[in-house]
C-alpha cells in the first residue's frame, strides 16, 4: 500500500522505542511492551531556569536536570521524543547554542535508557533574516552533523532564512537536495504551516499550497531512501490526507494536526498517520494508553479515549497559534513535573488568566492531573499572582 504513512509495525526506526517501560495501560498491555501500531513521538518543551538572571532576548536559561527528567517521563509511557522542535520554543526564546547543548544532552540521555529520539535540524544559528543559498545550506550541513554525531534522527526543519531568501520552488528543491544526500540516515521533512510561525508563508516557493504540495513530493521522490517520512503542520486534515496518499511506498506521514489528530492517527482504509505531536507532551499518558488500544485492534476505544482530548488541544492551540507552547508548560506545572510556571523568552506570558484558567479546568475534566488537589493550588498561586482572587 502506497502512501499508508508507515513502515511495518514490527521494525521500529529508532531502537526499540521502550523507553524505561511504562505502566499497564486502558488496554492492559505489558508494562515493557512496545506500541506496534503506529510511530509515536511527542514534541517536548524545555523547563527554564527560575533563578536565572536574564532577559527575554538574552541566552535561554534552561533547567537541564528538571528537562531530561520531563523526557524520562515521555519514555516511560513509550512515547518517542521530538527534541529541539517548536515546542521546546525554537526560534521563539531557545537560541541555537541552548538548542545544540539540549540536543546533545537528550541524545545521551535517550541511549542511556533505551528511548526514542529525534531531533530537529535548522538554519537558526544565522543571524539575518535574507542571506545566501550557500549560508542556509550550510548551516543546515552544521546541524544536521551535529544531530546525527549525537546519535539522533534528523527532523529537517523549515528554514525563516530559505522562506525569505528563496525565489520560487527550486532554491527548495536545490537546497533539501543537497542535503539529503549528505545525510547519513533517512531523515524526517518538517512542513511548519504559518499559523505555527507566520515567517514560513509561501514555504516550497508558493503560497498556494497544492503547488507548494508538488514541490515538497518531488523533492521526496527525487530522494529514494532518504526519506523516513514527513511531519504535515497545517491544521487541514483532508489536505493532510490527500498528501499521505501520495507519499511513496515506506515515506511515513506523521501528523503535527494538533486539531484532527484522533481521526487522522486512527486512519482509513487506505492508511493512516503516525504522529510527532506537541499536544501529546501533556497528554502523555492518555496518548500512550489510547495507542495501545489501537494495537490490540480497538479502534472504537482508541476514539473514545482520545477523542475528548482535542477541545482541550484546539483551546491550547488557538490563535495566535504560536503560544500554544505557554499552555503545554502551565499543564506540565500543574501536572507536577517542574517546580515553576517559567519559561524561557518570558513567554509564560503570551496567554491570558482566563486562557490558563480554560485549559485548568479542562484537563481536570479529562482527569489528566497525576495530583488534583496540587493543581488546584497552583492555580489559586497563579491567579492570585495575576491579581485575581486567591
């Protein structure tokens, strides 16, 4: 089946995707079982340094200990971790030298305990917005050997710098050439739509996007083997299905829909997605048990399990759709796994107290605080903070 948007259950990538084991799920699965269904990995966000003395433009400061713990928590539930990606706020407050260390430190952790890991690979260290083709595409040459020296799998991020420098679809086809060919093992192609970052209109050199769709498989097609698959980030899942149908034979599509990702993870007849998804960095646990469901066959529970979960998801992911990152970390706080509502850029301001207090009560309907009590009062902290009531 052409286009299905996976490879075979039975032949994970990237080892062998156990993690440190998680807990007996929904399904009743084994707590050292793999997923065999279908390629999950979670977009994870950093957790910021409180004590640091910086600013918003300054060098992201970053807790090291409390984030790989964060990414053990992701392991622990079978989940893969996307690492460096737009939730750990690339290009929005995690400048490329903090990127590099994270990636480097993720990597080891991630072969220290048998997890899942990719990494994203971008043109950030350059500091123009326009510059040369030469420039981009070195310094896409500088972090992919970066990744893959680590020992992760290269997610080939787009480029602000290619968006504004480029003239059409070849300098895309050109550039992506290139690098394919130099990289060592099949990497992932990321499609950033612009509601996640408006600087990437147009990418692929059209701003309609079933021309940019053309440029983006012919550079697939030009490039046997040296695909893995492609992350789509657009919010369109007809779009995004009408793509996975067309992918070549092995090409996995993973979704980054964080508005139709039930539907499109559960698949039809003539495929389905596998998933790297930022919305799945505070739905751990719920991802991890509805995926195993969809390995025992049970499509309907899988529905049914994660279903409820995409209010919650499209109320983080609301426009502006780039901030949806302040509302992942509010829920990593509430949910216990670090000690602060802080993040890097100053960001943990984007949102507004009634935003926050929406996203609250909606995962404590979903059940989704390991402690409910704890968040509770760490949403009384936060109001009271903001001047509400306590």
């Amino acid at each position: 089946m052409t286009g299905q948007g996976s490879g075979t259950a039975d032949t994970p990538p990237y080892g062998d995707g156990r993690g440190a084991g998680r807990p007996p799920t929904a399904a009743g699965r084994g707590a050292e079982v793999a997923f065999t269904s279908r390629t999950i990995f979670a977009a994870a966000h950093v957790v910021a340094d409180p004590f640091a003395d910086t600013t918003p433009d300054g060098p992201a400061a970053i807790d090291w200990d409390a984030t790989l713990a964060f990414r053990r928590h992701l392991w622990s539930h079978g989940l893969g971790v996307a690492e460096a990606m737009d939730t750990a706020q690339r290009g929005m407050g995690l400048d490329w030298p903090s990127a590099a260390e994270l990636i480097r430190r993720s990597a080891a952790e991630a072969a220290a305990v048998g997890g899942r890991i990719a990494c994203g690979v971008g043109t950030d260290q350059l500091n123009a917005s326009v510059v040369s083709l030469a420039g981009i595409r070195a310094a896409y040459e500088e972090q992919l050997s970066l990744v893959e020296g680590a020992g992760a799998r290269a997610i080939v991020m787009a480029s602000r710098q290619l968006a504004a420098t480029a003239a059409g679809p070849d300098p895309y086809v050109e550039n992506y050439g290139h690098l394919l060919r130099q990289a060592a093992e099949p990497v992932i192609l990321h499609w950033l739509g612009p509601m996640f970052d408006p600087a990437l209109e147009g990418y692929w050199g059209s701003a309609d996007l079933d021309a940019a769709t053309d440029t983006f498989l012919q550079i697939i097609a030009e490039h046997p083997g040296k695909v893995d698959g492609v992350k789509v980030s657009l919010l369109d899942a007809e779009r995004e299905v009408r793509l996975r149908r067309r992918l070549p034979e092995g090409v996995r599509c993973y979704t980054g829909d964080d508005f139709h990702y039930p539907e499109l993870i559960a698949g039809d007849a003539h495929g389905f997605s596998d998933a790297l998804l930022g919305i799945f960095d505070p739905l751990a646990r719920l991802a991890a048990d509805s995926v195993c469901l969809l390995d025992s066959g049970d499509t309907a529970g899988f529905r049914k399990l994660l279903d409820p979960t995409v209010a919650l998801s499209r109320h983080l992911f609301e426009p502006p759709t780039r901030y949806y990152k302040t509302g992942v970390v509010l829920l990593a706080w509430l949910s216990g796994h670090q000690s602060h509502f802080t993040m890097v850029g100053g960001l943990q301001s984007a949102r507004s107290l009634p935003h926050l207090q929406r996203a609250y009560e909606m995962a404590d309907g979903l059940d989704l605080f390991p402690d409910p009590d704890l968040a509770a009062a760490r949403m009384r902290q936060l109001a009271a903070v903001y001047g509400g009531v306590a």
